[in-house]
C-alpha cells in the first residue's frame, strides 16, 4: 500500500516539476514514506532517518520529509524531537505536498496530517516505480472502519472510502496498454468496497468482474479480504474467470474464538473454518494465505494452540506471522493489558513460523509433477539463464529461460521445489 502511495506522491510532484531520482546524494528533497503497524516499523524509520543526517550537512539547502502513517501519528512530536525533519505530511495531504515544500523552502517547518473523508486519489495516475514492467497495484479504497483492537490504521488512515469504478478501471486498461499483465487491487477490507453514483451501488464483485473483463491477459489479484466479509458471491465470481487468481489471502490473526473477540475481528473460529470450507469448495484449486499474530493481551498457551491448530486445519500455503506490539491509543492499549511477555511471544512466534515452514514445504511438494501457468516478471534472482514468474496461486515459479519471455505467459511443469520456490521446465 505504501508503495502504491509513493507512486501517488511521485505523480503529485511530477506534476510540479520535480523528477525522481534513483541517487540519494543527487536529491533536493527526499521524503520517507513510513508504517506505524509495529513498533519495530518505527523504529526502523528512526535508523533511516539517523543514516541520511550526513546529507543534510553536505548540502544545506536538501528538505527532508516524513509522509505517511507515522507522520499522522507522531505529528509535530517528529518536528520537535528531530531537527532533521522540515516537512510531516499525512496519508490524505499529498496534494498539499508541492504548496508544503515551498513553505520548507521559505525555512518554516511544513505540516499537514488533516485526514479526509473523500480522498480517494481517484484522478491521479500514479507515476510507476515497480521496476519489471509486468505488475502493479492500483489501491481501490482508503482507510478502514474495523478497528480491530490492536490495529492503529483507522487511526493513521483514517474511515474508509472507496473509490470511484471508472477511474479504477480505466487505470487498468491503461496499464494493460503500456504492457502491464497483473495488477493488485489494493484495500485494507476489499469485501466492503462499495461505491454509490447517481443512485447505482457497485460492490467488490462487480468491480473484479467489470476488472476482469478488460482482457483475458490481465490477471486480477486483490489483497486484503476480511473473514467477516468474504462472501459466497465474491468466491463464484473469482471462480468464472481463469484471469482472476486463485489465491486469497484472509488474515485470521488468531485460532480461538475468546482473543478474537478480544481483538474485535467479529467473527469465530468457526466462521473463519466455514469461510476456507466454501472457498475449497467453490475454487477447488485456490491457494489460502493468512496473516497471524502471537501473543496478544491474555492469549493462554491452549490459545496460541489453538492457532496452530487452525493453521495445521487450514494447511495454509504462506503466512505473515508477527508478534503482537501494543500501539499507542488503539482499544488495545486503552482496555488491555500487554501482559504476555516478549520471551512468550517470540517462542510463541517461533512455533509458528516452523509449524508455517512445513506447511508451505508440504503446499509445494503437491504441486511436483503438476503444470502451471507462469506469468513471467523477469530474470531469477540467482542466474541469468533463468526466469522467474507466479502461477495464478502466487507461487514463484524458477525456469531456464531468457529474457524475451517477459511478459509472457508459459506453461511449466514443475520438477522440485524448496519451501519457499517452485523449479521446473517450460513445456
Ligand atoms: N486490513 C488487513 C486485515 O484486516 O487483515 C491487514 C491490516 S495490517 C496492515 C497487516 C497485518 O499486520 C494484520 O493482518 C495483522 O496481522 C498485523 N498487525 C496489525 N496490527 C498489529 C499489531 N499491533 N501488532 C502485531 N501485528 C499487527
Ligand atoms: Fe486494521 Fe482490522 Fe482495519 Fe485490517 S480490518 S486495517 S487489521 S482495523
């Protein structure tokens, strides 16, 4: 998502002038696109931010600024406590940003974090810093009303709103025309995109069919779907078109139905099982991704086995697994006590991520012996005699190959794999 923003934010400044520049030192003004989900995200801007200070004494006119979701939340705290920083500019400001760096360039500090209820960023097209050419991600909504206990994004981000149909899908078609074969559709709660025009209501079906429909060439994803939203009409409709990709990833975050509660997801561990029950039954070869989190407020030892046991059920084929960091002001930090402590959490996490290493392991060994088609994205990363790709379920593919193929779409036979990557020869 923030590298979609980014790309939003290169657009607005192009507009006014400026260029992008792939060297740091040659840069007039440099601004740090920043996450505030985990404190260690944080953390890791702090460092960022420590290791450019030496620019800023070798060229003393350089503005340095900090977007994005940290920025909304640390406000003029960055200003205050960082000298560093001339410009603090939130999720839904960026339109301010050329008016923002004039103001730095006068030698005032520049803020805006006011967040909107309308921005969409709908009738920018954001200027692409994806470096194959062949996918991208078009962000379809803004914000999130879910609050989920432990989650800052309502926050930083604030309410959700969706954007406009046609500008989605005209941005698609202008993707595909400049050679682009996949996009991402992009939303915190994809399920509950809706948009109304003079009357007429388009849901998230609607759009990923009307998406689908503007080449058979185009693969659809989308990222992320809510376990309380996910519906039978979304999975039928993923299930009539081959370009749209078999693969969802629905976050569960836990296996028992107690810290889902604690956690506001408003759905149980039944509901999550029923959801993967239709999504097997309506897309038989779809894959399912996940998204855990260890050790939230009171989470007991049969909890955390709970998790397991759900994620051994589901027999997911990846998972993001991460330990719960109590942020600032969210219903968590407010009502809850972060009582589980950071020796539980990572053996806790740890558990997980080897209980993830084999099921990923075990989710690529049935594909030996299967063909698949690859969407190729370029060279592989360790020989130039290969290529790399993704099946419609999102597994890398690795195949000899050159270059030519980029683009293409081949049918590979799989010969082997490792946790992690599929091997196998063009047919
Ligand atoms: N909207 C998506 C959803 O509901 O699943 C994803 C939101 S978030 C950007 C991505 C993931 O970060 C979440 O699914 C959750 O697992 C994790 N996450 C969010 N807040 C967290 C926190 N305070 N501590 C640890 N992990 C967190
Ligand atoms: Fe955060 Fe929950 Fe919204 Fe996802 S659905 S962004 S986890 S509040």
């Amino acid at each position: 998502m923030n590298v979609a923003d980014s790309e939003v934010v290169a657009a607005i400044l192009s507009k006014a002038g400026f260029k992008v520049t792939p060297d740091i030192a040659e840069a007039g003004l440099i601004l740090i696109n920043t996450c505030s989900i985990r404190e260690n995200a944080e953390q890791r801007i702090w460092s960022r931010l420590r290791s450019i200070k030496h620019l800023k004494k070798q060229r003393k006119d350089l503005k340095i600024g900090l977007i994005g979701c940290m920025a909304e939340r640390l406000k003029e705290k960055v200003l205050e406590t960082d000298q560093l920083v001339d410009l603090v500019v939130g999720p839904d400001a960026y339109r301010e940003l050329p008016g923002l760096v004039t103001e730095a360039e006068s030698g005032h500090k520049a803020v805006n974090v006011l967040l909107s209820r309308e921005e969409t960023y709908a009738d920018i097209s954001p200027v692409r810093m994806d470096k194959n050419g062949i996918t991208s991600f078009v962000s379809i909504m803004r914000g999130c009303n879910n609050m989920c206990a432990y989650c800052v994004v309502p926050y930083v981000r604030g309410a959700e709103r969706s954007r406009d149909p046609e500008s989605i899908l005209s941005e698609i078609s202008i993707l595909f025309d400049s050679g682009y074969r996949e996009v991402t559709l992009l939303g915190q709660n994809v399920d509950s995109y809706n948009r109304e025009i003079d009357g007429r209501e388009t849901g998230f079906p609607e759009l990923l069919e009307k998406a689908a429909q503007i080449s058979p060439l185009m693969r659809i994803r989308f990222s992320t779907s809510h376990p309380k939203d996910l519906s039978d009409e979304l999975l039928k409709t993923i299930s009539r078109y081959n370009n749209i990709c078999k693969h969802i990833h629905l976050p569960a975050q836990s296996g028992s139905t107690r810290i889902l509660k604690l956690m506001n997801r408003e759905y149980t561990r039944e509901w999550y099982m029923d959801r993967i029950a239709a999504i097997r039954s309506i897309i038989p070869d779809c894959a399912v991704s996940t998204d855990m989190i260890t050790g939230f407020c009171t989470e007991t030892e049969d909890e955390h086995k709970a998790s397991l046991s759900l994620m051994e059920w589901a027999g997911f084929d990846f998972a993001y697994m991460f330990k719960y960091s109590e942020r600032p002001g969210t219903r968590a930090a407010r009502k809850l006590k972060d009582n589980i402590t950071d020796d539980i959490k990572t053996a806790r996490l740890n558990e997980m991520i080897s209980l993830q290493n084999r099921l990923s392991l075990k989710s690529k060994k049935s594909d030996i012996g299967r063909i698949f088609e690859v969407l190729v994205e370029g060279p592989s990363k360790r020989s130039d005699d290969h290529l790399s790709g993704r099946t419609s379920q999102n597994k890398v593919v690795v195949f000899p190959g050159k270059e030519k193929k980029i683009g293409d779409y081949v049918m590979v036979k799989i010969e082997r794999c490792t946790s992690a990557t599929l091997i196998g020869n063009v047919i």
